[in-house]
C-alpha cells in the first residue's frame, strides 16, 4: 500500500510540476523571484515554524534533526529512529488586485523530496526542493489604455542538498547542509509603439535577459530538547545560513517582433541582435545571496501537544543582482514571525482513527524585504492542517494535508495586492531498513 501511495504520489507531483509554472505572483519580477521553499507541509501548517523537531517527520529547515536519538519520542524494537522518506506538492490560487483591475491565477509545482537516514549518534539525509520560482505576466498601460510595455518571465533557482548531523549529548544535537543551487531566470519586455492614428505598428522591440545560475551555499543548524517536567518538554533551535554566492552567466537578446492586434501576444521575430554584455563585464556575473538567522522555542506534551514560536531575520538588503537593476525597487532586510503548533489526541490508539491523527494550526506575519515605490511589501498568512496515519501503524507514517490563507503586497501607489489560498500535500513515510535478526 505505501509503495503504491509513493508511486500515485510522484505522478501527480511530476506532472503538476512540468505542467505549470511554481508560481504567479508579479512580485516573482524581482531579484531570484519568490521563495518558494518555506519547509515542509507540516511546517507549514504550523504558521512556518520550525522549531519542533521529532524522529518521525522531516525537519528540512534544521540540519540538526538528521542526528540523535528521539528525547521522548517513540521507540520501535529498541531503536528510536526510522529511515525517513518525504515527497510533497502544492496548489495555489491568487487574485491579484490592483486600483485598475483584477486577475485570477494559480499554479502547481513540486515542493520537495527527500531522504533521512539513521547512523547510530549520525544522520544524513539529502534531497531536492525548488528555492525560488519566477513566473509573472505584467502589462504597463499609460493614460488612454493603451499597452506600452508588457513584462513576463519564468524559471528559478532549485537545490540539491546532502546534510549531516550528530548528538552532541542527549538533549543536544548539532548539523549542517550543503546546498547546490542551480537553475536559470529568463525576463523578457517588450516595447509597444502606436501610430498617431493609435493602430500598433507593424514591428515592436523586445529585450529577452536569461541568466544561467550555479554555487553552493550551506546551513547550520541547533536543536536542544529537555524535558523540564514529568509532562512538559522544552524545545529550542538555531539556524544559520552564512552569505553565498551564485555564479551567473548571462545572456541578453534584442529582437524586432510582430504582435497580435487583439491579444498582443507575440506571432512573429524577424530579426535578433545579440547584445555584447563581455565588453560590459556583464557576461559572467556574481549575485549575493543573503544571510539568514532563526531562533525558536515551544514547549508541548510529547506525542500530545506543542505550541512554538519562530523569528527569522535575512539580511536581504546586501542582495546585489549586477544584470537586471530596477530603478523603482530596492531590497531592505526582511524578517518574519511565526507562531503554532500541533494537537494529537491519543498517537497510539488502539481504536478510533480520529484520535491519531494530528491536527496543526498557526499564522505568520513577514516583511519581504522587498521595497517598490518606497512601500514595504509585507505578508500574512494563517495556516491549518491535518496528519493522517497510513501503513504500519508502528512506523507512524502519515500523509499530511494543509492550508494556507494569507495576502501580500498592497494597492497603495498602485501596486498589487496579493490574496491567496496554498494547499499543500505530502506524504512521511517511515521504514526499518537495519534490523538485526534475533534467530540465525
């Protein structure tokens, strides 16, 4: 049954992801596009915290929880920590509203996949997840509503990590990701004249930048857990992600095109020049990639309850991107609040599917970093979700289901405020790949 849930799994998440773009968002236009790896869904149905850490479910935002035993976690044949397998996808649909009109979008993507095993005081884990994700269609129309620039672009930067961890002592736990970023950004814009009768002219110029981008970047993680009580158990964790680098090769490509009269798509190139960004120093690039620091703490019941809260602090406003500069957007640092938990009823009933299920809720409140206009772009979001148990019970793997209602961006200054609805969906799923046989 689990073999076949993993396979049903992927099919859809590999043909949502191909299928569409991994986001909408107009924002997306700016720098690497919009984060699209927030943690996993059962964070994310926690308002995005990731400070609660146990030995049943992936922790991809803490390096820390690949090692160690399970401080007061479930125990299977003596040993408390199961292979860990994860795959996830998600849906979104936005309606972006802005003084002169509104719009309706969505998209589906792949969110992640990974895999987490135990050695002894170590653990490692690897996987894939997309990091940011570009896709905007953006129309410039001056006084007479009449087009003069149409905006759009697609791609983003994914990432491959393998990551290490190890238990310093029993409460105390320490690891780190290596990250391998890849992936290529493509803006195009095109210039749109009219006749002084206002008919469009038979050629319009387009300006189509694609960057090809490749480094490394790494994660260190803390995580500490003591039980504080006979009932209550303390968590707290530390993540930190030191400034990087990306290397980006560039292209850039001026284009004489013909459009449609009616939906002024493009139906024609007749001639491309390909612009000499090496006399620039603009054909190989470096992009600066932020630092990142978050702190957390909860405290909860083990297998019950848990209730934390997170604050994570980018230093985006170092962010420098040498090829795309806009003179109507800046970078601030960006930082983040988030506040939930979790609720089981009873883990290990023996009757009554209900009360094994795990029933999470949170909210966050972020600023961007992004400045356009000189406004701030910030966001909320409220979360809720839901851990359903499948398989063996005695692994706990579980399918997990959760939402995410939130707004971004504003219409002052006429920008575009985002209002959108997230359903994301995975599966955790647990195995023995090590067992030591008790008869020869």
């Amino acid at each position: 049954m689990i073999k076949r849930l993993i396979v049903i799994c992927i099919a859809i998440i590999s043909s949502s992801a191909f299928a569409q773009q991994g986001t909408t968002s107009p924002y997306s236009f700016y720098g690497l596009g919009s984060l699209k790896f927030k943690g996993t869904v059962e964070n994310r149905s926690m308002g995005g915290i990731g400070v609660y850490l146990d030995s049943i479910h992936f922790n991809l935002r803490n390096p820390a929880s690949y090692a160690g035993k399970s401080i007061g976690g479930p125990v299977f044949k003596g040993e408390s920590r199961p292979v860990k397998f994860t795959v996830a996808g998600a849906s979104s649909n936005a309606n972006l509203k802005s003084n002169s009109g509104e719009a309706k979008a969505n998209s589906s993507t792949f969110d992640y996949l990974a895999l987490s095993v135990p050695i002894g005081r170590f653990g490692f884990g690897f996987g894939l997840v997309p990091y940011t994700s570009v896709g905007y269609k953006l129309d410039d129309i001056n006084d007479n509503k009449d087009l003069i620039y149409r905006f759009n672009g697609e791609g983003g930067v994914n990432r491959v990590f393998a990551g290490f961890g190890y238990q310093i002592s029993n409460n105390f736990s320490a690891g780190v990701d290596i990250n391998y970023n890849f992936g290529n950004i493509q803006n195009r814009a095109i210039a749109l004249e009219y006749t002084p009768e206002g008919n469009l002219t038979q050629f319009q110029t387009r300006e189509s930048n694609r960057s090809d981008l490749s480094g490394l970047t790494f994660n260190f993680g803390l995580a500490y857990k003591s039980m504080i009580s006979d009932n209550l158990e303390l968590s707290a964790t530390a993540t930190y992600s030191p400034e990087g680098n990306l290397s980006s090769e560039n292209q850039r490509v001026f284009s004489t095109v013909s459009l449609d009269a009616i939906t002024r798509d493009v139906i024609g190139v007749s001639s491309v020049i390909v612009a000499d960004l090496e006399s620039q120093n603009l054909k190989d690039t470096e992009l600066t990639l932020p630092s990142r620091l978050s702190v957390g703490i909860g405290i909860g019941k083990p297998q019950s309850w848990f209730v934390g809260t997170e604050y994570t602090l980018m230093n985006t406003a170092d962010f420098s991107n040498p090829i795309f500069n806009s003179q109507i957007s800046a970078f601030e640092n960006s930082s983040q609040v988030s506040v939930g938990g979790f609720y089981i009823p009873e883990y290990n009933a023996f009757s009554g599917y209900f009360k094994r299920m795990v029933y999470r809720a949170g909210f966050n409140f972020a600023n961007t970093g992004l400045v356009i206009k000189d406004e701030s772009i910030k966001e909320f979001g409220i979360s809720f979700g839901l851990g359903l148990p499948v398989g063996n019970r005695s692994f706990f793997s579980n399918a997990n289901l959760g939402f995410e209602f939130g707004q971004r961006g504003t219409t002052d200054k006429n920008l575009i405020k985002e209002n959108f609805i997230n359903f994301n969906v995975s599966l955790s799923l647990n195995s023995r790949w090590f067992e030591k046989r008790k008869y020869n």
